[in-house]
C-alpha cells in the first residue's frame, strides 16, 4: 500500500544519514550534525509508529510528535546553513524536502484532529 509520508520521510532520513557522515568526516562537525541526525530520523520513525496507532488519538499524538521533529530539523538545517557548514544548493534541496513533509504533516494532523471532533 502506498504512502507517500511515510515513504517521504523513509527518503529524507536516508539523505540525513548521508549528511551526517559528511558533515562529520568531511567538516569534522559533531554537536549540530548529531542533533540533526537525531531528528530527521526520528521524524519518519514518529510516522511508522503512528500507522501502528492503538487508536485515533494515539495516531494523532504520533503525527504531532513527528510534525515537531520536522520542525526541529528544518531549524537544524537553517543553522547549519547559516553557520557555513551547509553550503546554499544543499541548504535548499534539503529545505525543500522538510517544508514539504512539514506541510503533509500539518495538513494530516489538522484533518485527523476535525474528524476525530466530529465523532
């Protein structure tokens, strides 16, 4: 069965995991890159869990959970634009990534949570 935000965030935690070797051997940068590693993986994790779910709430506390962690790392991402450790070509096509998944979360969360307050 498809899923196009699972699959999404299965393909953007391998690109993260990629980042994350680069930036650690090639920019010997440690304390941002594990931080980002940490949330851009946990985001799709959050995902399959949610699909998973015991119940509706429990999808939807799952969908949030997610939902944060693509903001955390969409604010991991800037920073290490900022601080030149990103250089702009990688910032967007990484960037373009996570405000999509970050959208189709919102979209998700806010459907689920109008539905479930209508039964």
């Amino acid at each position: 069965m498809d899923n196009p935000i699972k699959d999404k965030s299965f393909r953007f935690a391998i690109r993260i995991v990629n980042l994350y070797k680069y930036l650690s051997t090639e920019k010997q940068e440690y304390v941002l890159s594990k931080q980002l590693l940490r949330s851009g993986t946990s985001i799709g994790a959050n995902i399959s869990e949610a699909q998973r779910g015991q119940s509706k709430p429990d999808f939807v506390s799952k969908m949030n959970i997610a939902l944060k962690e693509a903001n955390e790392t969409e604010y991991w991402l800037r920073l290490l634009c900022e601080t030149n450790y990103l250089d702009e070509n990688q910032f967007k096509s990484l960037y373009k990534d996570i405000d999509e998944i970050i959208s189709i979360l919102m979209s998700i969360c806010k459907t689920t949570n109008e539905n479930l307050k209508k039964h």
